[in-house]
C-alpha cells in the first residue's frame, strides 16, 4: 500500500450508485433505485487518472477526454522524470538565473511556500535532493549515510527559493537545490481539471481523482436531493492502510476535496524499523508516528500538501492547525495495532 492507492476504489460511489472497477470508459447497469455512472480513465504521473461522470451528461466524452489531455499536459510541465518539462528546466537553471514561469507553476509554488511556512517546515517541494539521496527518485531504496544525509539537507528549503511575483519568476539561492511537486502535482492537476470542467464544459456533477489518493468532487452525484446542511455529497471510503477488511470510514465530499497520505509497504527495513517514504524534511528521515493522515480541503492542491504536513507532523498539530482553519477537516490514524480514528474539524459535506 502506499499514497496512490489508499482510498478503497469500490467506495467511490454516490449514494445512489456504485461505480465499479473504474478502468477505462465504461457504462453499468444499475440495481434498482441506483444511478448509472460513466467512467473514463487513463495513465499519467505514475498512477491512474479518472473522471467520472453521471450517464446522461451532455458531451461526457468530450468533456472527459479534454480534462485527460490536461492532465498529460499538466504532467509534461510538473514532472521531474522529463529533462524537457519546466520544472527540470527549473532545476536545472534557476540556481543561475532568474527564470519566468507560467502562471500556473508561479502560482503553484507560492502556494507551496506559504504552507511551507505554515507547516513550520514539515511541507517542502525542496526535498529533491533528499528523495534522491534514499533511491525514492529513480531507485535502488536504501539509508543514505549520515554524511550524504548531511549534505542532501543542505539543499532542501523553500526559504532558498526567491519568488518574485511582480516578474512572475524564479531563483534558487542553493546550488543543488531540487523542486519535486509529487507531494501537490496531483491535487493541483484535479483543481486544473475541476475547473475546466465547469467553466467550459458546464459540468455540475463529476467526481475526480488521481491514483485513488487525491480526490475532488464536483457538485453532488446523481439522484443526490439533499442539501448541504445534510452531509450529502459523493460518498469516499477510506480504507484502512494495512488491513484491507477494514474500514476508517466514509466521507461526503460536494465542491471540495481529499487527500491522503500513508506509506504503510512502501518501505525499508533498517536496525530493524520500518522506514517508510514520506520523508521529514526537516531531519532527512522518514516521518514515524503516523499510518495515515487524510485530509478534507476546499481545493485538492491543499488537501494533498496538508496531507502529507499532518502526517509528518502527528495528531496534535494537525488538532491545532484544523482549529485555526475551520475550512480543513482529517481523518487521522496514529501507528500501532490498537490506534483507532481521530477525527478532526468538518469532514462531511
């Protein structure tokens, strides 16, 4: 199990019909009183992107077929596994010179320095050296040495990055320096897609997700009458990351997102630990304490970076943060066999 596949696909379901399987467009029948869902799928940024639709949306394969192609774009300007998209150009020349970015990416990445700055750290699309440093970039996984740890640590930091809003471009202060956006890309992506689906296909109800870990719900699904008030909306699951006969619950989501963060087999064993790959950048070790943090926000980009913030930084900050930001809500589950769900803030609706 890890990130890209917590959520439980069988789930994501309205409260009127399953979807099922979710692979590539595809129509099933409904049992009584069910509603029937289109569902349209395909590959980018290392998981499985899919929009899902109710039957008689007008246009649906169009519309869904324009929101993929932009995600295939959104992926050949975020990814780092290309030398040719603008992030690695961003790597590769910012420490140089001021670089202009597209709006888009600016925006992104102020974003990204503000919950930075919020999550007093614990939140860094600066970590490339270090994903690099223990083989999670290209592999093989291992334990960096205390020195080459040392030194990784060095160039991480969004302090190092100067953004200059008035050009609209980029600097990094640290030789070495790596921006990776896999902690956000994803949610960003759907909040991209989220709103050109409303605003040029006039959609009013569509669930969307990336690898079963980042998810946005556009409106309420099909045969859904209730209101806000009622905790209606597209009903998410979320499974339990170790056994999946388990359940941490459902959640409603209308006009807002989630993500969620765990890293539960994706690990390395050393001094007889389990190190998983979510990484504290502030230490250069993997985060501890937590088997999953999944958090409710009003756009994906921040459901997905909140995510990983919380599950880095524990229970208790979470608390405190979702106090000050009534919009935020979590489903949190501590490590150990005897944890149980802490709930935190609004997750419903």
């Amino acid at each position: 199990m890890n990130r890209r596949d917590f959520l439980r696909p069988r789930r994501l379901a309205s409260a009127a019909g399953q979807i099922l399987d979710l692979v590539d467009e595809r129509t099933r029948p409904a049992d009584a009183g069910e509603a029937l869902l289109l569902c349209f799928a395909r590959r980018a940024m290392a998981t499985t992107f899919e929009v899902v639709v109710p039957f008689d949306t007008p246009r649906a394969n169009e519309a869904a077929n324009a929101a993929l192609d932009e995600i295939d774009r959104l992926e050949a300007q975020l990814t780092v596994y290309r030398d040719t998209s603008e992030v690695s150009r961003l790597n590769q020349l910012a420490p140089y010179t001021n670089l202009v970015v597209e709006d888009g990416l600016f925006e992104l990445l102020e974003t990204s320095a503000r919950l930075h700055k919020e999550s007093e750290g614990a939140f860094d699309v600066t970590a490339g050296a270090l994903i690099k440093a223990w083989g999670f970039f290209r592999g093989p996984r291992r334990v960096p040495s205390e020195e080459e740890r040392a030194q990784a640590l060095e160039r991480v930091g969004m302090q190092h990055v100067v953004l200059d809003r008035g050009g609209r471009s980029v600097r990094y202060l640290k030789l070495g320096l790596e921006i990776n956006l896999g902690s956000i890309g994803k949610g960003y992506a759907l909040d991209c897609v989220a709103g050109l689906l409303r605003n040029e296909w006039n959609l009013t109800s569509a669930l969307l997700h990336g690898g079963h870990s980042s998810v946005y719900a556009i409106g309420m699904p099909p045969g859904d009458r209730g209101t806000r008030a009622s905790g209606s909306g597209w009903s998410v699951g979320l499974r339990h990351p170790w056994d999946p006969e388990k359940s941490l619950g459902v959640v409603r989501l209308r006009d807002r997102a989630l993500g969620t963060s765990a890293a539960t087999y994706r690990h390395l064993e050393h001094e007889g630990r389990k190190l998983g790959h979510i990484l504290d950048p502030r230490t250069g070790w993997p985060a501890e304490g937590m088997a999953s943090a999944s958090v409710l926000a009003p756009t994906a980009a921040l459901a997905d970076a909140l995510a990983t913030a919380f599950y880095i930084q524990g229970v208790d900050w979470a608390r405190a943060y979702c106090e000050v930001h009534p919009e935020i809500g979590a489903v949190l589950l501590p490590a150990g066999d005897e944890a149980t769900p802490v709930v935190l803030g609004q997750v419903d609706g």
